[in-house]
C-alpha cells in the first residue's frame, strides 16, 4: 500500500528548481500539491518517478504550469500523460520503457 | 270454483256446419246416415231439433276443452285469443270474462322492465302466427305480476263455423322444471369453475365470472370485510377496488356484512347475499341493471349457489394452505437463497411438480471467511429421496460450520447418514475454499469429479480425495485433496444428472461440460449457468435430477463508499488487491485504476453535490475481460470543460483508457458501466 503524498523540494541545475513527488495523487492530494507548485519562480522540474497513480485533477495542476515545467516519470504513468496531452505541451522524461 | 264461460260460437245454420264442428271436438255425427233413421236426414229437421242438436254439441265442446289439463286457447286470424280453458285461467289468473284478449297480450313480460323477456316471448308469438304449428316455452307474467315459464304448442287450424283460419294451442306451467334445470346447470357450471381453480382467488374470481354470464348481470362483484371499512374487492370488472364503487352501494355492502348468511337482499338494481369466506365476511353482489326484476324465485336461485360458493372458496383455501406449506418445506430444506458472491446455482428436479429432489447444493459461510461448498445426490427421486436430502444437506451444514475440514465432516456424515433410512449410498462433494486465494481443499464420498476450467479452456477434474458413498464404511478414514482455483478459472461441480448419459461414457459429459464452461468464458457467472444448463440437457429434457454449482475466482469486488475524495485512496487499494487477484498484466491493472478513479471521482464530485450518499463500485471479472460498474445516487452532471477542465479530461482518459464506457443516468442515480479486455 502506497503511503500518503510526500512532496521533497530540492534543485536542480541551470538554475532550476526541482519538486520530487511520491505516493498516488487523485484529487483529495491537490491541496498540497497545488500550492507547492505555485510557491515556486521559474522553470520547475517535477519528478514524478516515485508517483504510481495521477489523475485528472493532478494532471489539471500540471497544465496550469505547462508554460514552466518539465515532468519526469515512469511508463507507469505514460498512458495518463499522453492521452491528456501533456507530453505535447510540455517535456516529459522517462516514458519509454527501458 | 267457477265454470270460465266459453267463447260461444253461434250454432251454424247449414247442418254440415254442425256436424263439422262437432267433427272438430272429436264426435262423429256426420259420419251418421241419418237418412236412414227415423230422425231422416239432417235438412228435414225441425228448427227445434236442430237447436237441441247445437246446444248439445256446444256443451260437448266445453267440457271436452275444459276437462283438458293443460290450458286452451283460441286465436283468431289477427292474434287476438278469443277462447280459453279453465285451466289458462288458473295459470295466468286472465278468466274468459274479458275476451278477447288482443296482442299485444296482456300476460306478455314488460318490455321495459324485462326486455329480454319480451323479446322471446315476441319471437314467440310470431311464430304462433307464421308456422302452421310448433311449440315453444317462455316467461310470461302472471295477472298478479309473478313470473311463469309455460311450454306451449300450437297448430293452425279451419274454423268450418266462420271459414276462418285460427289458432289452437294448449300451454302447461314449466316454471318449476324450468327453474331446476336453469339451476342444475348454473350450479354445474358453477361447480365445474371451482373445482378447475388452483387457489383461492382464481376460485373467486372464476365463480363471479359464472355468476354474472348465467345471471346476464351487468357486473359481479365480491367484496371481503377487513373488519376495519377497507373491504378488499373482487369484480367481473378488473381494476375496479373499494374506494371506486358508489357510496351507495359500499353502504349496501356494507350493511349486508352483518345480515344473515346465505339469505339474498334485493334492491332496484340487483342483489346481495352473504356468505362466509376463509378469511371474513364476504358480500356477492349481483348488478342487474334497471330492466332486471329479481323475483321471489331467484332469492332461492342465488342463496344456493352462494352457498356452494362459500364451500368452494374454503376448499380453495384448504389447497392453498397445504401448497403453501408444502413449498415452504420443500424451499427449506433445498438450501440457501441467496449465495456469496462468485457463485451460480441451478436446480432441476425430476419430479414435477415438487421442487425438490434427492440432489442438493449447499454453500456455508465459515467464521474465518472461507466459504464450505456441498453438492450431493441421494438415492432414487422423488419425495422420499427430497426427505432423506433434507436431512443430510442440515447435517452437513452443521458439521461444515464445526471447521474439522472436509474429509472429518464427511465421516461425521457417514455415522448420521447410517441412522437414516434411505440415506446409503448418497454421493458427496465437500470442499471448503478461501476465496481470497482460490485454495480448495475437498473430499468426495463417491461423487462425479468437480471440474476445473483454466482460462485457456484447459479442464482439470478433481479426482483427488475419492472414496466410497455414505454409510457405506462408516468409521473408515476419508482422504482429502487440494487444489487452488487459478485466477479466472471456473470450477463446476454437478450431479450425475448433469454429465451422465446412458451408453455414453462418464467422460464424454464431463468433457461437453468443460466445453460449455469454456465457451461461456464472456458471460457473468449466473449466466453461465443457466446456458450449461440448456446446452447439456438432453432431448427430452432431464429426466434425473440436476444440482450444479459454479464458481469463477476470484469472486467480483463490491463496494459501497461514502462519496468523500478521502475515499478514493482506499478504493484504490482495494481494487488494487482484486486486480492482482485476477492476474492481470500490469497496464490493464493500471488502466482500470486510473479508470475507475475517475469515475468515483465523478460520482464524489458531481453525482453528490447536493446530497451526499454513497458510491457504489462493483467490478467482475469474466474469462478474458473485466466489467466495471460505479453506481451514485445523485444526479450526473454533464462535464463543462470551461468550469472544470480536469473533469473533461477525466471523461476522455476513461474513453481513451477502457473498451468500453456508458454513462446512465437516472433519477435514483448515475450508473457508469466500463469494460475492457484482459490483454494476455
């Protein structure tokens, strides 16, 4: 069973920030995974590789911030990201099986 | 008594006109040679002679008419009866005083009040004018007003007096006899409705029917006293109930509840009688309509067949108790009405019309989850074979629940079953099976092998843990075997009535019945069974008795929720553990997941903004595909991307990510029903 959502800050290079993201996101998790978004400036890296289940309302958090965000995940969560096209407005990493 | 005065003809002038009318009365005075008595012939006679000639023969022609029993009439050419009897008059009580008495007569039934009445005795009275003779029987009405059935016959006749052609006819009272018979009928029939009627109502609501063709009343109703001013209603006129008769006449029924039984109460526009039924008071009320006089003759015409109403309904009802008790026994010892979940029964008995036989199924829910699943067949058939089955399926049940396993309840079962007559040689299949993990551990006392079909149509028979029938050894230790129902397998297990044909051999039914298994592999597990059921029956039907029982693992997941966001992790969770249950390949896990997610998402956002309730999540797995069901109990609300966009993009990943998606909604809720194939 998957633990409640943990959502780890750090940075990432050039300048960048980055948001490390684990455990399921479904609607119930948008109050926490908004604002942590939100509070940050400029060009954001959100890792997604330890999140196993995104919904649409996650999703909905990340179109908002398309403009400034780059994603990383798993082939787990491929199906969610392209069928929403957010692999069309923004760059997503690790979607291909390896 | 007074002598009627006869219609006096005229004694004819001419001679031939005497003797011919004496002819008529049956003399013979002018087959006389008068010529050769001394009188001499007829035309010398003096006047004096002649007109003691006439008188004579009048007088003659009276006593002969009026010594007749039956009534005697005259008609003249335009219908008018211009000579009668004493008989007539003391049948209809009009005496000769006021002849003639011209149609139309005044003994005819008024055309208002008794239409049909007048219209037959019309008809009547046409032919009496037509046909040169004939007979007919019809209602008349007395001078005082009561009516009368007479039977009459008529000839035309030549009036020698007048050159005239009349009508004579003679007509006895048949009310009585007409009556009997009308009765004797009624009641048969009558009597013929109730004893073809199978139970209480259709015994009432047949008798009314009978009552209401051979009274020709409009309507019949019977209304039941419930003691408390509701009375329950039958009528001839379906749909009609208590509240939609006129006040007037629920005051009349009800005012008749508390008369005599069996005693009919007329009023102006039918009648009313009492009598007692199984369940209370019961009011027949017979509608006849403004043109239907209820006479005295059929207050005694309607209290006898209520009375055989009243015994018919309560034989009625003595059968219906006993079939009611008998299905209730019969239900109770065939077993379970409602089965955990994951299992489908079927159950045909051989001998209609019982419900039950000597085969049983049987599923027990143990303390610790596990469910303990029977299926046996005693010896022969038939009653005796269903009490015997009764006995031991009870018998089982209660050592199943001791959880000592399937090989220690069944040598239990062996001592019980050896003090029980009839019960040597029951076969047995008793397994107990964790339907978390598919693992069924079961001994056979001498039973058809269950059958176990793979996902890929492959069949295993459990032929482990065999031995001999009950009773056969009691005391001898039972083996036990194991086996564990893979993931969307189907385990069938059967009497022989299913598999066993004569001169085929065991195996050829077994595999038919793996086959049907395996091409069922799309429907939902009931379904299943009822379409083995139809493919295996021979062509006459079964002529044994069929227990069969299936189970497809793992058993669907049902769930109810409250609509809270808070609750879509743990639903997560849950279906999470199901899905792995069914082996399925981990992006269809993960496409039903994301699926399902939004579809409660949807019910917690939008099917209960108003009033909270819960969300139903039901997902059920067939052989190669997955059926996923949430309920709500709110009211769908149709995605607007503007407002919401995420749930537009709910919509789309739920279309995008399942083979199937339909939204119903409804008042009592939306129903969102998906379904995807299993990838291999």
């Amino acid at each position: 069973m998957t633990g409640p959502l943990t959502l780890t800050p750090g940075h990432a290079p050039a300048g960048a920030t980055r948001l490390t993201v684990a455990g399921e996101i479904d609607m119930s998790d948008i109050g926490t995974l908004a604002p942590a978004i939100e509070t940050t400036q400029g060009p954001l890296i959100v890792d997604l590789t330890a999140v196993d289940h995104l919904d649409s309302a996650g999703l909905s958090v990340l179109f908002r911030h398309a403009d400034r965000v780059e994603i990383v995940a798993t082939p787990l969560l491929a199906p969610v990201l392209t069928i929403s096209g957010l692999t069309r407005l923004t760059t997503v990493h690790g979607l291909e099986e390896t | 008594m007074t002598r009627p005065r006869e219609a006096r003809r005229e004694p004819a002038g001419a001679v031939t006109g005497v003797f011919a009318a004496e002819a008529e009365a049956g003399g013979d005075l002018a087959a006389v040679d008068w010529a050769s008595t001394p009188l001499g012939p007829p035309g010398q006679w003096p006047q004096s002679l002649r007109t003691a000639v006439s008188i004579l023969q009048a007088r003659w022609h009276t006593a002969l008419v009026d010594s007749l029993q039956e009534a005697f009439f005259v008609c003249d050419e335009d219908g008018a009866v211009v000579e009668i009897n004493t008989a007539f008059t003391d049948i209809l009580g009009y005496g000769p005083e006021e002849l003639p008495y011209r149609p139309v007569h005044p003994w005819w039934p008024d055309a208002v009040k008794d239409p049909e009445a007048h219209r037959r005795i019309a008809a009547a009275f046409a032919q009496l004018m037509e046909d040169p003779k004939g007979s007919y029987t019809v209602p008349v009405s007395h001078r005082d007003g009561h009516r009368l059935w007479v039977s009459a016959s008529f000839n035309h006749a030549h009036d020698p007096g007048t050159g005239r052609q009349v009508t004579v006819g003679t007509f006895r009272d048949v009310t009585a006899e007409h009556y009997a018979v009308w009765r004797k009928s009624a009641q048969a029939a009558l009597g013929l409705r109730l004893t073809q009627a199978t139970s209480l109502p259709e015994a009432l609501s047949g008798a009314l029917a009978e009552l209401r063709s051979v009274w020709r009343a409009e309507t019949v109703l019977a209304a039941l006293s419930d003691g408390a001013g509701r009375p329950s209603v039958t009528t001839t006129e379906p749909g009609l109930g208590w509240t939609d008769l006129p006040a007037g006449l629920r005051d009349r029924l009800t005012d008749a509840f508390g008369r005599p039984l069996l005693t009919p109460v007329d009023h102006a526009t039918g009648a009313a009688v009492t009598i007692s039924h199984p369940e209370g008071t019961m009011v027949v009320w017979l509608d006849l309509g403004d043109h239907r006089p209820f006479t005295g003759e059929d207050h005694l015409l309607l209290s006898l067949p209520a009375g055989q109403l009243a015994q018919g309904l309560a034989r009625a009802h003595q059968i219906d108790q006993l079939r009611e008790t008998a299905l209730a026994l019969q239900r109770a010892i065939l077993g379970p009405s409602s089965l955990p979940d994951g299992f489908a029964v079927r159950y045909e008995p051989a001998t209609r019309p019982l419900e039950v036989g000597g085969d049983w199924y049987d599923t027990v829910a143990l303390p610790d989850g596990r469910t303990g699943i029977v299926v046996g067949d005693c010896v022969g058939r038939g009653l005796k074979a269903a009490t015997v089955m009764g006995q031991l399926r009870s018998a089982c049940r209660a050592l199943l629940l001791q959880d000592v396993g399937p090989a220690q309840t069944l040598m239990a079962l062996d001592h019980f079953a050896a003090g029980i007559p009839g019960a040597l040689c029951t076969t047995v299949f008793c397994g107990v099976l964790d339907p978390r993990t598919g693992r069924l551990t079961y001994s056979s006392a001498g039973h058809p092998p269950g059958i176990l079909t793979h996902r890929d149509g492959t069949t295993v028979l459990l032929d482990e843990g065999r031995s001999v029938p009950l009773a056969v050894r009691p005391g001898r230790t039972r083996p036990e075997g194991t086996c564990t129902v893979p993931a969307r397998a189907t385990l069938l297990l059967c009497t022989d009535g299913l598999v066993e044909r004569r001169r085929r051999p065991l195996t050829a039914g077994i595999d038919q019945a793996g086959a049907a298994v395996h091409d069922g592999r799309g429907l939902a597990v009931d379904e299943l069974a009822s379409r083995i059921m139809t493919r295996l029956a021979p062509a006459g039907g079964y002529d044994d008795d069929v227990a069969l029982l299936l189970y497809r693992h793992p058993a669907p997941l049902d769930m109810e929720f409250p609509a809270e966001s808070a609750q879509l992790a743990p639903v997560r969770t849950a279906l999470r553990s199901w899905l792995a249950r069914c082996e399925m390949p981990p992006h269809t896990v993960q496409n039903i997941l994301v699926a399902v997610g939004e579809a409660c998402a949807n019910a917690i956002e939008h099917g209960h903004r108003d009033i909270p309730g819960p969300v139903r999540l039901r997902a059920e797995a067939r052989v190669d595909d997955v059926r996923l069901t949430v309920t709500d109990t709110g009211r769908w609300k149709t995605p607007r991307p503007d407002r919401s966009p995420h749930r537009g993009r709910g919509m789309a990943l739920m279309r995008a990510l399942m083979q199937d998606v339909t939204i119903v909604p409804g008042t009592a809720g939306t129903t969102v029903d998906m379904y995807t194939r299993i990838a291999r």
